[in-house]
C-alpha cells in the first residue's frame, strides 16, 4: 500500500489495523497491571481515547457523499482530527514490529486539489 498523504487516503482497513495494533500493546497493559494502578489507569484511558477516535473515524467513513459539500468537508475534517489521535496514540510503539511508518502518519491536508489551493 501507498503512504498516507491526504485525509481521503485513509481507509477503514487503516483504522482497523491501527486500532488492533495500539489494542494488543494496551490489552497487555491491561492484564499486567491492576486496574487502580498508574499503569493500568493509563492503559484504559488510552484505550477509551482510541476507541472513540476509531468510533469518530467510522462515522466519517460511512458516509459516501461524492459532491463537496460543508457535511462532506466538515466530515473530512472529523476523520482527519481522529486519524491523528489514534497516529499519536501509536506513536510511542513506532519501532515496534508490525508498525506501518509509511501509513500511519498525520495529513494536513484533505487532498492534492485542497493543497494547491491554499498554496
């Protein structure tokens, strides 16, 4: 697969893989340390920040509306903001293996003709 550069790159294949990857680093988070502990506090809070950054990405994805509209954009905008979370969210695993360096990155833009217009 090619890299990431524009929000209208991102699939549900990405989210998926993205979502399983950082799950399995928390789910052993989760049964190695108690529940009350730092550790596995900080474990179910990253896990609910990816969780509702896969729940906004699916909404956004699940609405195929070919014409530029403010819903279109202002959904473009929604899986953008939660592709960077859950990239954030991955980051600290990046030289793990299985980590997709050259998906896994945050865009700026929504696509190339959205780019060259604010050139």
């Amino acid at each position: 697969m090619s890299a990431i550069t524009y929000t209208v790159d991102i699939t549900w294949s990405d989210v998926e893989a993205i979502e399983r990857f950082v799950g399995e680093r928390i789910h052993l988070q989760v049964e190695q340390y108690p529940a009350e502990s730092p550790e596995g506090r900080t474990a179910r809070a990253l896990g609910a920040l990816v969780s509702d950054s896969v729940l906004d990405a699916s909404l956004a994805l699940e609405v195929d509306e070919p014409a530029i509209t403010d819903d279109k954009l202002q959904l473009q905008h929604q899986l953008k903001e939660a592709w960077r979370r859950l990239v954030m969210a991955s980051r600290c695993w990046q030289t793990d293996r299985g980590y997709q360096n050259d998906r896994w990155r945050t865009v700026t833009h929504t696509d190339a003709t959205y780019e060259r217009a604010l050139r």
